[in-house]
C-alpha cells in the first residue's frame, strides 16, 4: 500500500525547524525492509533551543505563561487535540503501521485510546481549578492552612516504539492539563506519528513552547536533554539500562524522574478454567503488539493437571493467528520492529536489531534444553520482513535465559505448577514487577493470589487491558511512579503548603521591647 510520509522537521516553541546539524534519520518499514521516508536527528545543539523555548513558556510574562493559565483554559487545547486526532484517525494509523509494523486494526484502536486520553485530562485540568486553595485542618485556631498544586515546570518525556503516538499522548497530555512545558523525545525507531502530533497542535494554535518534539537518537538528543540543568523533570519509558542511567544523571541534581521500565510478567491458569477462553487471553496477553509490550504475560504457569490439554488447544490457536503484512484484513500478527541492517549513504549509521535479538533468545532457549513446542521461526510465506512465528517454549527451567530476561516479541516460554504456593512463588521469581495475571473461575482464589503477586498491576480472568482512568506502573526494577488516572496527573505537579497566621493578637513568644 503506497502511503505517503510527510517531510517533517524538529518542532520548536511552535515552528518547524530544521536540526542544526541537518542530520536525518531513515524509516524503514519492518514487513517490506524498505527505506520509505526520514525524520530529523536532533543533537545536543537542538535540545538547547528546545529547553529555552519551553523555559520561556513556563515562565513568568505578563500573565500569558501557561502555568498561570487555569485548567480550563489548557483543557480547550487538550479537547481540540483530541477531536484533531479523531480527525486524523485513519491517517495516522497508516503512519503507525508503516513506522513500526503492528496491525492497522490494533494502530486505529491505539488512536482512539490517544483521542480519549487526552479527553479524559481535560477533564481533570478542569478539576485542578476547584482543588486549588484545597484547605488544611490544623489543631489551633490562630492559624489556617491550605494546599496549591503546581505544575512541576519544563519536562523531558521519553517514550517508546511499540506504542509511538499512545505513549506520547501518556505523558503529554497530564503534563500540559498539570501546566507544565514539555519537550517529547520519541523513540528512534518510530517517530513519524510523533511529528504529525506537532502538526496537530500547530493547527490547534497551542502557545509556542508548550510542546517541543524531538527526534533522533537516544545517545545525541536523549541523553542530553534528561542531563539538562534546565529540565526539573524527566519521565520515561523503555528500557531498565537506559532507565538506570538516566536516574544516574537526575541524580546529580536530585531531579525528580518516573519510570516505566521492562517486565517478564507471568499469568497464572488454575484447573477450573473454561480452557478457550483461557487460552485466548494466554494469546492477547503475549503477542498482542506483535508480542512487544513491556507488561506482556510471557511467563505462563499452567496446573499440570490440565497442562497437557491446555497446550494442545493453545498451539492449535497459535496456528489460527494471521500472520501478514500488517495493512492486510484480518491480520493479528505483523513484524517486529527493527532488524539489523547498515544504512549506507546515510549521515548516520543505524543497526537496531530488534529481529535477530528475538530469533537469539529462541536459539538459546533451545541450546538451554528448553523445548520450541510451536513457531520459532521466520514464517515459511515471508522472504523479507521483520517476521517472527509466535513461539511456544516448553521444559523451561528458572535459570533459563527465556525465564528471567525480557524478550519483547511474540515469545511465551511456559512452565507447570501443582499447587496455589508453587505458582506464586513462580509468579514472583523475577527482577521485574510490572504486570500479572490470574485466570480462575474461584474469584477467592484470584483475590489471594492478587495480593501474593509482587506487581504494580494485576489482571483477573484477563491479561493487558488498560484505561486511561487506572493507575498504571510497576515495582522493582520494572520501574516507580505511575501513569494515568489521577496519578498520572500528580506525576506533573507539585504540592506548596500555605499557612497563614489569621489572630489579631501578637505572635508573644518573645517579649516586646515596649514593655520592657
């Protein structure tokens, strides 16, 4: 499908701008290989102009910086980015499938979740008005005390790949309904829908500054604006090692940071289960996104009483899964992201290897003793593309590589329990804590294995559903802090104390000179 990607720049304090190096990036499309277009490199020189032009947003003049402005006022902007995404739907979501491959029907119901989060903050920009002055009861009566929530100032927000524009729209829409300026720094990888967000709030007419984006590489444009001095904030997802140094580098200002960072979540299947359904939120909960979700269920503990019986019917709806090129009616699994090539010619040389990372962890896998019960490979019908079967491992051991480390591709490695402690002591045998899974028909059950589950979200008879309105984010090394809902909100603000001393009698704790 012939699809054309616009020609766009940085954007800065509300223009189009080219990088001061006039480096460029290459899009390659994952199920065709082909370069298709490119997007500007931003480099430290960029990142400077852009934190200025979102300092000079934030801060004082004349009454017209968007701190100062109420939430209702930035929750017009919100509510006219929204209808502009809505818009845009059927565009964007072509863009999203050619940027990063997954399925156009999965990419036009990322828009409508991008649509509706930024809805749902401008709501809650218009609660911040009535919460302002919220008051303090206070044990004596010369005084009153209330509480001012205030934006944080200018953020770095950091986002992934697998969901380019979604993620974005996380991060950007409670930090501009808090009042913050903000620059995003998207993925490399997957940008384009990125830029069309910045073509969308030139056409809104959103304040110059409010919104800076920048693309390019995590090492020339990322790692300078998260050091900068100048940026009081850096929220982030994607991996733990860059995550970590990223903490290294607020660290030296003590500056606040969030993380959403990697996960090896497991999803238990108890006996008492309608086996098809459990099955298929076995399947959604791994390779779903073409299995490149950071909360993927990719761990299943499946009652050896029903195990063998459980993974014949789940490779049989393995085989059932539409593997296409993602444009394709009807398709559930596309390529993953990135495989390694040499970009030629270009002014800078990229290899993300996302591809050959997936196939090594199966071959280890393999070479470890474990067991590709189905898939493993390229499809046989693909020459070219960044195709991976969704893959089935059995005889798994808990000092595999497949065990403990985060795959992200369509990856399920699986492993049998016989009772209720096994399986949460399996459940919690991992450094990561981001999501987990329980599937019973016993709801007792699956409230005592919630609380047991050391995970900072937990799904019930299902795995991977998510709401703009629920918290969302993990523990240990998954990461802190958490997006969306009203904590997403909180992310961006500060909290100011006032107490005011409201007797007309003197403070008299020292004696006055007049009555000496």
């Amino acid at each position: 499908m012939a699809i054309h990607l616009p020609i766009r720049q940085l954007f800065i304090d509300g223009e189009w701008r080219e990088p001061i190096l006039k480096k460029r990036i290459p899009i390659i499309n994952p199920a065709t290989e082909q370069i298709v277009g490119d997007i500007p490199a931003a480099t430290a020189e960029d990142v400077e102009i852009a934190v200025e032009a979102a300092r000079k947003a934030f801060s004082r003049n004349k009454g017209q910086d968007w701190p100062s402005t109420s939430g209702a006022y930035r929750a017009k902007y919100l509510r006219a980015i929204a209808a502009k995404i809505t818009e845009k739907k059927s565009e964007l979501g072509k863009l999203e499938v050619i940027d990063c491959g997954k399925p156009l029907d999965e990419a036009l119901w990322d828009m409508d979740d991008v649509a509706g989060c930024f809805e749902y903050y401008a709501d809650l920009a218009e609660g911040l008005d009535a919460k302002q002055k919220a008051p303090v009861s206070l044990p004596m009566e010369t005084f009153k005390s209330y509480v001012l929530k205030e934006p944080l100032g200018v953020v770095a927000l950091i986002t992934p790949w697998n969901y380019p524009l979604l993620m974005g729209a996380w991060k950007v829409a409670p930090a501009l309904a808090a009042g913050c300026t903000a620059i995003l720094k998207p993925s490399e990888l997957a940008s384009v829908t990125c830029l069309e967000l910045a073509e969308v709030c030139r056409e809104v007419g959103l304040p110059p500054g409010v919104l800076n984006i920048l693309t390019g590489l995590g090492t020339e444009a990322g790692a300078p604006l998260a050091s900068h001095p100048h940026v009081d904030k850096v929220a982030f997802t994607g991996s733990s090692a860059t995550g970590s140094k990223i903490m290294t580098s607020a660290a030296q200002m003590v500056k606040p940071v969030s993380m959403e960072l990697g996960g090896k979540s497991p999803i238990i299947v108890f006996e008492d289960v309608d086996i098809d359904k459990a099955v298929e939120w076995t399947l959604f909960g791994c390779f779903w996104t073409n299995g490149q979700i950071c909360s993927a269920t990719s761990r299943l503990l499946v009652h050896e009483s029903i195990a063998s019986e459980f993974l014949d019917r789940l490779v049989k709806w393995t085989k059932k899964i539409k593997i296409s090129d993602p444009f394709e009616e009807g398709c559930r699994l596309g390529p993953v992201v990135s495989g390694g090539q040499a970009m030629e010619g270009w002014q800078i040389f990229v290899k993300p290897i996302i591809y050959e990372k997936v196939l090594e962890f199966i071959a280890t896998a393999r070479s470890e003793g474990a067991t590709i019960l189905s898939g493993g490979n390229r499809p046989k019908h693909f020459t070219k593309g960044f195709f991976v079967e969704p893959t089935i491992i059995t005889d798994v051991t808990t000092s595999m590589q497949i065990w403990r480390e985060e795959v992200f591709g369509p990856v399920l490695c699986v492993k049998t329990f016989s009772s209720e402690d096994e399986a949460i002591e399996l459940a919690n045998d991992t450094h990561y804590g981001l999501g987990a899974a329980v599937i019973s028909n016993d709801l007792e059950r699956c409230d005592r294995v919630t609380k047991a589950f050391r995970a900072g979200i937990v799904w019930i008879n299902c795995s991977q559903p998510c709401f703009c309105q629920a918290p969302w984010g993990g523990i240990k090394r998954s990461g802190f802090g958490r997006e969306l809902g009203e904590w997403g909100l909180e992310n961006y603000l500060s909290v100011k104390q006032v107490t005011q001393y409201i007797s007309d009698e003197p403070w008299g704790w020292y004696q006055s000179p007049a009555k000496l």
